[in-house]
C-alpha cells in the first residue's frame, strides 16, 4: 500500500528547479526517466490574492521543453521500431523481474505530456508501420507484375519414346501432357509410349523445337560388303509357290529323290523348307518350299522377299486357284522373275491351254504367245521333265547375274524358327553374304548368341556357311522372329549393343505404342471375347494361326489371343490359362510332365492339334458356344373365350372354344387382347364338364385358368405356342 502511494506522488513539481534534467541517465529497459527535485513541493495559489507566493517560481523555456519533446519522440519511434524487428530473436529472452514492472510506471517525460502530444505520438508510430507494411504489399505485387519468360528447347526425339521421358526433355509437366491427350479423348499414363509423329506435335503444341534423332551409326547393322570387294558368282534361291494341294512338296521330293510328302501332317506343308541340290553338271540349287494354305500369307510373302526365281506351281486340273492369285502377288511386289510349273500333266482331266490363258491376265505370258514367262509342262509323280526345269532355273540365273562375297563376316535372313526341347531355340538361316563359321557371333534382330552348331540340310553337323546355304544354328540366347536380319559381329559386347539398340527402336519390351491419338481409343464394342493361347512348334505356324484367327468375325464375340508363342507348353501357360480361362492350343508340340499334371489338378483341358484347318475350327466352335442361342416359337393352338366363370379352388375361370390346333396344360400361353399381348405366361388348369383334363382339341369347349392372371374379357385370344432354343453357328 505504501508503494502504491509513492507512486501517486511522483507527479508533484518543486517550486525550484534547482538540477538540470539529466538526458543521460538511462532505466535498464532504454527509457529516458528524469527525477526532479520534489523537496519542495509545489502548492498553487489559493485565489488571486497570494500571487506573491508565486514569485520564486520559474516555468521551463518553451524552446527547451520543445527539444526534449523533440528528443524523446525520435527515441520512442527508433525503440519501437527496434522491438518489433528484434520481436523473434527476443522469445527465448528470459523475461525480466519486478524491478521492470516498477519501472514502467516511473515517469517519464513522455507519460508528462498531454493527452493529445501521446495521440499525435501513437497516431505517427502507427503511420511508421502502415508504410512498412504498404512497401511489403508493393514489392509481393511487383513480384506478380514480373512475366515468366518461357524457356523454348530443342527436344530431341527418337522412334518411340515415353511420356515421362518427353516430359523430361521438354521441362513440363508429364500432367499437363497428359491432360493435353486427354482433350483430345486419348487416355494415357506416364508410361505409355508414343511413336515420334506423335512426340512432334505434342513439342510444337508446347512450344518447344522438335529434332528428329537420327539412327546412330552402329557399324554392323550398315556393314556392306565393299565394292571393290571381289564378287563370286553364286547358287540361285529358288522359292516353290503355289496354291494347296498343286503338288509343290511332291515336285521338290522328285527333284531331290526324296520323300517328304509322307511326313507333313495331312498332307500339306505348315512350315517352310530349305535344301539344296545338285544338278548333273555340280551346279548348285537352294529351294524353298512354303505352304499353300491361306493361313500362311505371311509366309509366302517371306519366301518370295529372300528368293531369287519364284516357280509357281499350277495344277493342270485344277487351274488358277485363290492362293495361285496371291502367290504371284507376292513374287511382283518383290520383283521376283516367275518360272510356271504345270503340274500334273499326265492326268487325263489336264487343261494347260486354259491355264495359260488364265494366267495372261496377271502378265504372266508364254514364250509361244509372245511373252517372255518360262512354261515347264512338269508331272512330279512320273518325274517328267525335271531336268528341263532345272535348266530353265540356271538360265534364269545366268540372266540374273547372280553374285556375292564369299569372304569376310556373314550376312543372312532367318526363314524359321523353333524351340527343340534338347537343343533350345533353333534358327534356320539363308546366307546371303559373306562365310558363316563356327563360334561367330552375332546378331539376330533382338538376339544375339555364339554359334556353338551349325547343321545342314542334310542333318550335317558343319564348320561354315557359304552364301544362298541354309543352315540350322544353335547358340541364340532367345528365339528369333522369322524375317530378322541375321549379322556377324566383332565381339559379344557389340551384338548386346546393337540388340539394346533395335529393341529400342522397335518397341517390343514397351508396354503399348500410342500410333493415332485420334483412332487408337475407340469405344469398346460388347462383344463376348474368347482368349486363346497358342504354342506351337516353329515361328511360321506362330504366326500363320494368329492371322487366321484374327481373320474370324462376327459382331457379337472374337477372338482375343493372349498368348502366342513357340516351344512346349510349360506350367506359366497352364496358370495363365486357368486365370484367364482361356483355350489352351497346343499346334505340334506337347506338354512337360510338370505342366501336363498342373492342367489335370487344375482341370484345365490342352487341345492338340497338328493340322491348322482343325485350329480354325476349334476356335469357331468355341466361338459359336458364346453365342446367344437362337429362339424359335412354334404355335400348338387358339382358344376364343366365351364366358367367364368362377370355379370353387381354381377363381375365374375362361370358358373358351379351341379354334385350331390343341392347347395342353402347362404349357406356355399368352392372352392377345384387341391385337396386343396382355399377358404372357402359362397355362395352370384345363377343365372339360367340371375335370381338369391335360389337353384338349380342336373344336372343343373347355374352361382355361392362367397362372397368376384371372383378368379374362370375352372375345379375348388364348394362344398357346412351344419355344425352342437354337445353337448358332459362326
């Protein structure tokens, strides 16, 4: 209390000033405080009478009390400023004792002044912080103000590349890509591939320069023999062309003196063959026998892309047939020369001058009719005129001046295949260029290998390959496509180079291939899908079954293969079947033992099928099981009804008259009403003289109740009518 009331004295003024105010001294807290002498204190006057009292009193200078004003405004405004800068640095200060409470109510000279000098005084400190915080809200929106100026890059873009990659090259936002395909109803994730057409115009839709890569300069996969490199003249690759059935396979046996007709598999070809023979002069032929079957389109096409000379092979009885029309297709759009075989020319039922005709609409004209195509009227079964054939063959070649290096690194293309169970995958390769030797390696479209055997067509086990041999080779670390260029390399680390490369370029290991951003996402038909998975022996057949397949339509369900591979059906295919309850084709090859006892605890059924035609109708059968069958009504009879009556247990019952045919109880039934069909159901009860009977003929009167409808009217129709379900066929 007592501290209380000196507080409350400290505003008295002494009459007499008698110390200067010390400016200097200083409170611990940085305030200004100055003490004045109070020893004598200060007492007005009561009235006007004792201004004599007044005379030794002395008022401070204006001008002095001005400065200090003055002084002590500039301190407090530079104080307060430097608190609220130091405010965060000062929360771990510790905070201060009761001395700093007491000292803030000791006086000062600005607590002294007037009401209105503090106003004016927190009015200006107040003004400091709404400037400062008036500058921050300038800088932030001059900040705003400033335009990003976009970077434009040069982009660089290969074959196939992905979203994430493309992004990353441009410096956007895989998003922003995503969301642009979006727009334009292509639904895509980072990951997706997209070919460089695409990646162009999504850079130049972003701002960006687009700069197609070029192909880098891998020396192998350009490598040429060189032209001052000595040429030898070399055998000429023959292909056997024809449609199915025409006798190919048996000319080839007749001009090698073999038998290879009694070892295909219904008698036609479903692979492609190479061998070489000898003519009585040691001359040197290469032939190709390919597949007459429609579903070997691709096939052919190889054949005629790797030959020399096609022969084209024609039945005498039969004619012009479809795959006769391809084959020469084939061979012009290669720019094959064409060498027709008239097969079968000692049957009676033969027609060579309409054969020559037929074929005068595909430009294939004989010499006799002035035309410059090689006719060989040939019989493979009496073996004649063989050797004429083979004559036409080497002429054909002279004219063609056929030749090649018969040193320096192999070139090639692979004509099959196929996984041996002992020997792995197994690839049969044409030399086109260059020697093939034992431990070369090299590389196959996206594998590559060391050659560890090669095998001739004759089973042979050799040490190196000319050019037009065909050989087997072992040694490859995966099975190679038909087609693929076949290269020798230096050194293994460059055939991994060059694989890593095409796989790359070609997009086998991307997941998908984004070709037309405006056709590859169309909407999903609802049709009923069967998936199929294929193993078969070698890559023709590979392919050949999944283009016939393909090839299947109907507008309700398809065809969809998951799985088209070669070499034995292993365990991976029978869980891949049993998850995607898929058909398990198995074409030329069998099972293991690990996968036959997986399919049996599974219960999961292989087809085997060596015969492709039997493929294709397999998968239409089981098309044909998805189909919804087709239901087909039959009208049993009519009854008119005549009068409604109730019948105790059984409620309303319709008397009616049969006008045609015969109704039966349970039966299906309908009520047609002026036209239209008021109810369809069945009949529950037939009654004749008060008995339920089970049918009733024509001309006949019987009461008729319906199951679950008793809303009868007279004149009404009761039809009854037998539905039957239809299997359809594909």
């Amino acid at each position: 209390m007592e501290d209380k009331k000196n507080k409350k004295k400290t505003l008295t003024i002494s009459t007499n000033i008698t110390k200067k105010i010390d400016i200097s001294s200083l409170s611990r807290d940085g305030k200004k405080s100055f003490s004045i002498d109070k020893k004598k204190p200060y007492r007005p006057p009561r009235d006007n009478k004792s201004s004599s009292n007044t005379g030794n009193f002395s008022k401070p200078s204006s001008s002095r009390q001005n400065i200090v004003r003055k002084f002590v405004e500039q301190q407090a405004t530079k104080n307060f400023i430097k608190k609220k800068e130091e405010k965060a640095s000062n929360k771990t200060k510790l905070k201060l004792g009761p001395q700093s409470a007491r000292r803030d109510f000791k006086l000062t000279v600005s607590r002294a002044m007037n009401v209105e000098e503090i106003e004016i005084k927190q009015r200006s400190l107040a003004s400091v912080k709404r400037a400062r915080l008036k500058e921050k809200r300038n800088e932030t929106a001059s900040d705003e103000k400033k335009e990003t100026v976009k970077v434009i890059r040069d982009v660089k873009i290969p074959e196939q590349i992905s979203i994430q990659e493309l992004s990353n090259r441009m410096a956007e936002r895989s998003a922003d890509i995503i969301k642009f395909l979006f727009n334009m109803k292509v639904v895509a994730t980072i990951n997706h591939i997209i070919d460089k057409d695409t990646a162009e115009y999504l850079v130049k839709e972003f701002g960006h320069n687009p700069i197609i890569e070029e192909i880098p300069d891998l020396e192998v996969v350009k490598k040429k023999n060189k032209l001052g490199e000595k040429l030898e003249k070399r055998p000429p690759v023959v292909t056997i062309m024809g449609h199915v059935d025409h006798g190919k396979t048996s000319l080839l046996d007749a001009l090698r003196d073999t038998n290879i007709v009694s070892g295909e598999h219904g008698g036609i070809t479903q692979h492609i063959g190479a061998y070489q023979i000898q003519t009585e002069k040691s001359q040197v032929i290469t032939f190709i026998d390919t597949p007459g079957h429609a579903a070997f389109t691709e096939m052919r096409a190889r054949g005629s892309k790797i030959t020399d000379i096609v022969i084209l092979v024609v039945a005498a009885n039969d004619g012009v047939m479809p795959q006769t029309i391809e084959a020469i297709q084939h061979s012009k759009a290669a720019k094959v020369p064409i060498i027709v075989a008239i097969n079968k020319c000692d049957l009676p039922s033969k027609n060579i001058s309409k054969i020559k005709n037929d074929l005068m609409k595909y430009e294939l004209i004989a010499e006799e009719l002035s035309g410059d195509t090689l006719f060989v009227e040939v019989s493979a079964t009496k073996k004649t005129n063989l050797d004429k054939l083979k004559e036409c063959v080497l002429l054909q070649s002279e004219i063609l001046d056929l030749k090649a290096a018969f040193k320096g690194p192999a070139t090639g293309v692979v004509i099959e295949s196929k996984i041996d169970k002992g020997k792995g995958p197994v690839s049969t390769i044409l030399i086109t260029n260059g020697v093939l030797k034992r431990t070369d390696h090299f590389v196959c479209g996206n594998t590559y290998g060391k050659i560890r055997a090669m095998i001739n067509y004759e089973g042979k086990a050799i040490n190196e390959a000319l050019p037009s041999m065909p050989v087997e080779i072992l040694g490859m670390n995966e099975s190679a496509f038909a087609g693929a260029e076949f290269l020798v390399t230096e050194s293994e680390e460059k055939a991994k180079e060059i694989v890593e490369f095409n796989k790359s370029n070609s997009g086998s290991s991307k997941k998908a291939v984004i070709k037309d951003t405006t056709t590859l996402f169309e909407n999903q038909s609802n049709k009923e899908e069967l998936n199929i998975i294929i193993k078969s022996d070698v890559q023709g057949s590979s392919e050949a079954l999944k283009t016939a397949i393909n090839k299947i339509e109907h507008p309700e369900v398809k065809a969809n293969i998951i799985l088209s591979d070669i070499g034995m059906i292993n365990e991976t295919d029978v869980s891949l079947a049993k998850a995607s309850k898929a058909l398990l084709i198995g074409f030329n090859v069998k099972p293991n033992a690990q996968a036959k006892k997986l399919a049996e605890q599974q219960n999961i059924e292989i087809k085997f099928h060596n015969i492709i035609y039997e493929v294709l109708e397999l998968v239409e059968k089981s098309l044909s099981g998805l189909l919804e069958p087709e239901i087909k009504e039959s009208i049993s009879g009519s009854a008119e009804i005549l009068k409604i009556f109730k019948v105790s247990g059984a409620g309303r019952v319709a008397g009616s008259k049969v006008l045609n045919g015969e109704l039966k109880n349970k039966s299906k039934a309908r009520l047609i009403r002026d036209g239209k069909v008021v109810y369809d159901g069945e009949i529950s009860s037939i009654f004749r003289e008060k008995n339920q009977v089970k049918e009733v003929k024509n001309g006949l009167e019987c009461g008729i109740s319906l199951k679950d409808f008793m809303d009868f009217k007279e004149k009404d129709i009761i039809e009854a009518y037998l539905s039957e379900k239809i299997d359809r066929q594909i």
